[in-house]
C-alpha cells in the first residue's frame, strides 16, 4: 500500500492530496497550514496521527489499490 497524506484546508474547504510531507511544503505553506513542516514531521502522522488546528485537518492513510489477478490461457 501507499501513503497518503490528505489535508484538508478549513478556509475555502479545499482537499489535497501528498505521497510525502515535503510535497505538502512544495505546495502550501506553514501559514496556510498552521504548522511548520518540522513540527509536523514530528507528530508521527505515519502512528495513525492527526493534526487538527484553525487552519486545516492533516492525517496520513494508506492508498488502497485493487490487485488485478492474471488470466491463465
């Protein structure tokens, strides 16, 4: 499975969506967040963390994918 990392911005209701906390910071800001990214790195997101302030829910999940299964001929 792949992580993800969905934030959910309060102001505008706007979603978004990272494979990595850096990406998160190559697109919006600590004040659009309202948290550094140091800061968030060390919440441990990846423990099943949630970040919840005046500015935006993060949580980190994982990427559920459906396996295709070969056709023997």
């Amino acid at each position: 499975m792949t992580k993800v990392i969905h934030v959910h911005l309060l102001h505008g209701r706007r979603n978004y969506y990272f494979g990595s906390i850096p990406a998160v910071y190559s697109v919006l800001t600590a004040e659009d967040l309202g948290i550094t990214q140091s800061s968030l790195e060390r919440v441990g997101l990846s423990k099943g963390g949630v970040v919840l302030n005046k500015k935006a829910v993060i949580r980190a999940g994982e990427l559920i994918r459906h396996t295709a299964k070969k056709q023997v001929r």
